[in-house]
C-alpha cells in the first residue's frame, strides 16, 4: 500500500454524502452564495447523483468510509481539501478559504477512528488544501502555490513529508481572483505514472518543460471543456479514471491515450460547486 501516488489501484476512500454536508434545502438557501457556488444545488437531486457516484466507486471495487453527518458546511462534500496524505500518515490543513475552517478537525476524528495515523498539521499563518497537491510518483510531490496555499503552508508540510521526497512548487495564476475555486488539480490529473491531464494555458512554462523532461505524456484538456471541469479527473488505477459527464472532446482524447473512461453526472455536486471528483474523494489506500 502506498499514500504517495495519485494512480495506484484505489482501494478506500473517504467521502462525505451530500445529505450530510448540504444538511437540507435551508441550509443550502443560507450558504450557496456567500461559499461562492454557481447557483444553488438541488437537495434531493445531488442527493441521487450522490448516490450513484458513490454506486460507481464500489462498482469498480472500492471501499468506502464516510464523514459522519456534521454540520460543518457545503464545501465539506469535497472532503480531499481537508487533508494531504505521505507515507508517514495524514497531514491535517490549514484551509485557505476560512468558511471551512472545521474540516481538518473533523477529518482528524474520523482518521483517528478508523486507525490511520495522523503525522501533523498546517497551523499558524500557514495554509494548505488538498486540491494544491499532487504526487507525481512515489518520491514527487507538487503542490501549487496560490490562494488556497501559501509558502508557510508548503514549508510545514515539506517537514512532515518523508525523507527523500522531492517537493515541486508551482506558482499559481490569478486566474479569477481570491474567491474563485482554484487548485494546482484544477490544471492537472494524474492518469498513469507516466501520463497527465493538462490544462496547458494556466500551467507555468517551466513546470510544464519539466514534466515533458520527466517523461509524461500530456493529454491536453481544450479551453472550452476547461471551465466544466474537463481538467478535474480522479485515477482509479492506471488508465482508469471517473469523470464528470459532459466534456466529450477531453473524455475523446484520453480514450484516444488508452485511458478507461467511466462518467458520472455531477450538476448538483460538481458543477454548481465546482468540485470534481478528485475532489469529492479523499484516497485512504491505493495499491496493495
């Protein structure tokens, strides 16, 4: 088993249902607009999308754990942020956007119960979320520098990671500016140890000269499949990965790279909150 690969056969996961972190069509009315959202998600209906997205996990023979029903707001539906996973256990975040501020805490408890252990966490003025990081193998690690996580943040998690590992900064464009959904995987979606999802115009020109160096293959995601998340895939096992339905051209060109394409409909749980599903996922065990 091994926690630093994003492609590795994915055993077990944790996940937070939409019932739970949505609480009820109240508690969505009160949120949606302040947390940033694109419109106001239907309650029963991301319930039933939920529901088969997380059918879709276990049909392809993954376990599944789940975040109990705290109210810790919407966002925590994308339980991945919360926490960076190494070999030497969790890491615990320091999230950036402070309306999400419980969820590491939360996701502490449940690491705790479940017997996985916790190696540190982000505290003080540094801030670090899930969506910045990436391993690119069992020694690479990238994480994006933006404004979900800052270089404090980066520093504390580069002490807690296991010796040897090579830590990648990538600097982050503005893009949208501060209150946008914005993560180093919002431009890159590990597809195999030696293939990549990229959305080529927002990766830094040295970052993306290195991985061509490293000897990735790049499946290039088009601009106008960006915005729907065409970027924003998660790795079952190698050439495997779950998708948001709805991005053909990028769904296409994987396939066209020997890539298993399997797609799930996420208006409600994706799309209005612009969380696919790397980050609706929180791996727990890969390999093994």
């Amino acid at each position: 088993m091994t926690w630093q690969s994003e492609v590795a056969p994915l055993r077990r996961v944790l996940l937070k249902h939409a019932r739970d972190a949505y609480v009820s069509r109240e508690s969505i009315a009160d949120q949606w607009e302040s947390l940033g959202y694109r419109g106001a998600p239907d309650y029963d209906e991301a319930c039933r999308e939920y529901d088969h997205f997380a059918e879709l996990l276990e049909k392809l023979g993954v376990r599944i754990e789940w975040m109990p029903a705290e109210d810790t707001g919407m966002d925590s539906v994308y339980v991945r942020d919360a926490s960076v996973f190494c070999d030497a256990g969790a890491v615990l975040c320091h999230m950036g956007k402070g309306a999400r501020a419980p969820e590491p805490a939360a996701q502490r408890s449940v690491l705790h119960g479940l017997g996985i252990p916790v190696a540190g966490a982000v505290a003080g003025d540094g801030t670090l979320e899930g969506g910045d990081v990436a391993w690119l193998g069992p020694t690479s690690v990238a994480v994006g520098v933006g404004y979900r996580t800052n270089t404090s943040g980066i520093e504390q998690l580069s002490d807690l990671l296991p010796a040897g590992v090579e830590l990648i900064r990538v600097p982050l464009p503005h893009w949208k500016g501060p209150a946008d959904v914005f993560h180093l995987m919002s431009i890159l979606s590990p597809l195999a140890e030696d293939l990549l999802l990229v959305y080529s115009p927002l990766l830094p020109v040295t970052f993306r000269e290195s991985l061509v160096e490293r000897g990735f293959g790049l499946v290039e995601v088009p601009e106008e499949e960006f915005d729907s998340m065409g970027c924003n895939v998660l790795a079952v096992e190698p050439r495997m990965a779950i998708a948001l339905a709805g991005n053909p051209e990028t769904h296409r060109r994987m396939e066209a790279a020997g890539v298993e394409v399997h797609r799930y409909g996420g208006r409600e749980i994706s799309d209005k909150g612009c969380g696919g599903p790397t980050c609706l996922v929180r791996p727990l065990e890969r390999g093994g």
